[in-house]
C-alpha cells in the first residue's frame, strides 16, 4: 500500500491500517448494489406500476449483491493519501448533513419535487472527492452520471411536473449505482499485491510491406506471431485508464435511453403526446426486448475494455460486436440525421404520438451506443488479435464465399437503389453499405488483409445482413407492421443472406490454415 500525501518521513497514523484493494473494492460494490434499492423505490412509487418495478429493484440489487460477495478481482497498488480514514468519514458526514438541508429546504417551499432531484446532486459531488480519497476513478464517471440525471430531474420538475421528475432521477440513480457496483466489482488488473503481470502485445498492422524479415506479410507466407511481454502494471494508467472511460461512457450515454424505456414499461407517458402509445402486448413487448439488448450491448462495451473480457470466448465477442454494429451503424447514418432534422424544422416524427424531443434522444442514444461499440471493439481486436490476422487464411474456402455474397449483395444493392427512388433513406445508404462490404471482402480474399478491408468488410457485411434481418423478421412476426412492399423487401432478403456470406468469407480470409484462428486464439 502506498499513501501519498505524507510529510517526508512521516509514518501512517497508529491505528490506520492498509487495507487490500480487494477489501476496498467489495465495499464499494456492496455499497453501490445496495443503495440502488431506495432510488429505485422512489422511481417506481411515480408509476401507475409500481409493483414490477420494485420486484426488479429488488432483484437486480441482490444479484449485484451476489457478484460483489463472490468476486475475487486481482489486487493493485492504491495510491492513498494521508488520513484517508478521516477524509472517508468527513465526506460522508457532509452528504448526509447536506442532504438533511435539502430536504427541510424542500418541505418549508411546500416543493416536495425538488427532493429527488437536489440530493441526486448532492450524492452525485460526494462521488467526485470519494474517488480520489479511496483511489478508485470509476467513481468520477458515477458521480458525473448522477449530476447529469439530478440536472436532468430538474428539467423534467419545470416541464411536465413532481412525478415525471422522481421517475427519472429515481431509476436513473438506481441504475447508475448498479452499473457501478458491477463494474467495480469485477474489474481486474494483474497478480495480486502488485506482483509483476505481463501481458501480450501484437506487433502493428500497416497497409505497406512488412519489415519482419522473411516471415512478414506476403502472399502465401504465414507470419509467425510472437507475442511481446510488457508489464502491465506499468500500463495500467495508460491503456487501461483510456478504456475504463470508454465503457463508462457507453453506460452514461445509454441512460437517458434506458430510464425513458423503463418509465414506459412502468405505465409512464414521458414523452408521450398520447399515453395509450405505450399500451399494448406488442409496444412493451419491445420496449422489454430494447431494454434487454441495451443492457447486454453496455455488458459488451465493459467487457471489450475490461482485462477480464480478453477471457471470454471469442466467438460471442465477434458475434456480438457484429450484429451490433450491423445495427445501430445504419441508424447513425440515416435515421438520426433524419429524425434531428425534422426536430429541428419542427415536423412532426412517426405518427405524433410522442414528443419532439424523444425522437433525438433515442436515435441520439443508438448512434452512441454505435460509436462506443466500434471504438471498445477496434481496441479490443488490435490487443487481441492484431497479430494474428496478418497470417493468409483459408483463401481456398473464402474465394467462392466472398463470389457469392458478392453477386447476392450488388444484387441487392441495385435493388436498394431502384427502391430509393422513390424513398432515399434507408436504402440509398444501405446500397453504398453493401457494396463497400462487397469490396472490402473481396480485398481480404484476395490475400491482401489491411486495416480498411477489414473495417470495410466488417461494418458493410453487417450493416447490410443485420439490417436486412431485422425488417424481414418484423415483417414475418410482428402483426399489423408495415412491411417494405415489393422490391423494397427483396432488397431487405437479398442484403441479409449476402451480408452474411461476405461476413463469413470475411472471417475465412483472416484464419491461418491450422484452424480458426478467431476462435482459438487465446491471450497468453
């Protein structure tokens, strides 16, 4: 343990033991899991209801619970400062003295509104100091998320009213301190007490010829990967710190997606012109599944910036990091712009059941969330697998798949741009998507891999496949949905099977020969 901020050659105060990072980081998680619960419970008390709401409080407080009390992360050097024992406590007497004043503020203006919103603020700065007094820098992010939602509690006092208010400081409270408990309990960094820790690191991947000498990257010549040791203890505030902010900030910038899903599914109208828009079997079918993928796409994130991800097999990160950004790159590229646009004109978006505002947030949100994926995963991949792919794949196998899907992509391309005729978005932009798969593909099956090709193969191949999917299967399940007539829908089937024989292709084309190196490759 190290304390900084001690007189030279002055001694820990008696009775100041050094606590293990472990020790820290297990109260901290217990701590967050278990205060989400009274937030949550304010949340849901503004519903029509309230009951599911606290069943799932409840719920994910103990499992957050559980991942705190089993977790073992490894341990690594705090940098406390001195007396930060009585920092601790001061900071915590002053929250509560604080939070004790707003709310008899709030009680003598007869403005009980302002309750939820003000102490969300205060818990929000007690966060700020918190984190450097116990070393722990996720709980900038955590504090700077629970200002945000105290600001964006306010907002909703002035505009719709009390209830609108405590339902989005509530549950947006809850869920930030659950997301910390998670993240802080389940973040690694090396060997225990500090001991050294090394990792692999790839060599680069550039475009021109290698100068590795005769193993380098050349058609029909396999590069022999050997990974470098470095200490990652070192690393940490460097590498490490970047990526930490990267998950965070996925998880911030989904919240005000979530809490707006949450409050519907709760019976709430935020948002809405018409509060008989989120009734329905079918319109909280989807908010219940649009939940669940959020939730499962911020999982990723953390995961892809986590030490503890490079462990995870690699199969679900490619398979979800794909579909992912098959999904929400065409939404950043067409229907945010659209939906911003017509806001700001002051159009009207959908049918006119819901607010001006909901359109740029929710769009707003899924491009975030689109952009974050893309960055957590491009560093994740170079780590990772870097290396590897310079190896020439199984060309053999990857040629007549890239012929393929490229023949099923032009065609549906040209189709998408017969259909954009008459109705440019989406499929003017799905068309130049798929024939920039179609190019990068046949670039790596032509034994020549390069950062654009695979950038290329990956966001077109996706981009087209899963978007084409999602309008077939909403077409197929959903009753009553208006599915894209005619060409337009051939278009949406084609892009969907030739998206994913690029996407396969793709993958053949950066295996070596003595397997499937994505899916065997392992961090040493």
């Amino acid at each position: 343990m190290t304390y900084t901020d001690r007189p030279p050659g002055a001694k820990p105060p008696a009775g100041e033991a050094s606590p293990s990072d472990g020790a820290l980081r297990r109260v901290g998680a217990l701590v967050t899991a278990l205060f989400g619960v009274p937030w949550a419970l304010t949340g849901a008390t503004a519903l029509s209801a309230p009951l599911p709401a606290v069943v799932a409080s409840v719920a994910i407080s103990v499992t957050c619970t559980i991942i705190a009390l089993r977790t073992r992360p490894a341990a690594r050097r705090r940098q406390l400062p001195h007396r930060w024992r009585a920092r601790y406590r001061t900071i915590g007497v002053t929250q509560g003295v604080a939070i004790t004043l707003v709310v008899a503020v709030a009680v003598a203006l007869s403005a009980p509104g302002l309750i939820a919103p003000l102490v969300c603020l205060v818990v929000g700065l007690h966060f700020l100091p918190m984190a450097r007094v116990v070393d722990q820098a996720e709980y900038r992010l955590t504090g700077a998320a629970l200002l945000v939602i105290g600001l964006a509690g306010l907002a909703v006092l002035a505009a719709t009213g009390p209830e609108a208010a405590r339902a989005v400081t509530g549950i947006g409270a809850a869920l930030t301190l659950w997301i910390t408990s998670c993240i802080v309990a389940c973040e690694a960094y090396g060997r225990r007490d500090g001991a050294p820790t090394t990792a692999p690191v790839s060599p680069s991947l550039d475009d021109g010829p290698s100068r590795e000498g005769p193993g380098s990257l050349r058609r029909g010549r396999t590069h022999v990967f050997a990974p470098q040791r470095v200490d990652v203890m070192t690393t940490r505030t460097t590498t490490g710190s970047r990526r930490i902010w990267i998950g965070w900030a996925a998880a911030v910038g989904t919240l005000p997606y979530l809490v707006l899903k949450l409050i519907w599914l709760g019976g709430g109208s935020v948002g809405m012109v018409s509060p008989s828009a989120v009734e329905g079997a079918t319109m909280v079918a989807g908010n219940a599944i649009t939940v669940i993928a959020d939730v499962l796409l911020v999982v990723v994130v953390v995961a892809l910036t986590r030490p503890w991800g490079r462990r995870l097999p690699a199969w679900m990160l490619l398979l979800t990091g794909w579909a992912g950004t098959g999904l929400l790159v065409p939404i950043a590229l067409t229907i945010l712009p659209t939906v911003v646009i017509t806001a700001v004109v002051g159009g009207s978006i959908g049918d006119g059941s819901m607010a001006d505002w909901v359109g740029p947030l929710v769009y707003g949100s899924f491009a975030w969330q689109g952009g974050m994926l893309a960055i957590a995963f491009f560093l994740h991949a170079r780590s990772r697998w870097l290396g590897a792919v310079r190896v020439p794949g199984l060309l053999a196998q990857a040629r007549p798949l890239a012929v393929g899907g490229a023949v099923v992509t032009i065609g549906s391309a040209v189709v998408h741009s017969i259909a954009g005729v008459t109705t440019p978005l989406p499929h003017l932009p799905l068309a130049a998507l798929g024939l920039v798969g179609t190019v990068g593909v046949l670039a790596l099956a032509g034994g020549r891999p390069s950062r654009s090709a695979i950038v290329a193969g990956w966001v077109g191949s996706s981009a087209v496949c899963c978007s084409g999917l999602y309008a077939t299967l909403l077409a197929v399940g959903v009753p009553g949905y208006p599915a894209d007539p005619g060409v337009a829908g051939i278009a949406q089937l084609g892009g969907s099977v030739g998206g994913l024989l690029l996407a396969v292709a793709g993958l053949a084309a950066l295996a070596p020969r003595e397997g499937s190196l994505p899916f065997e490759c392992r961090s040493a």
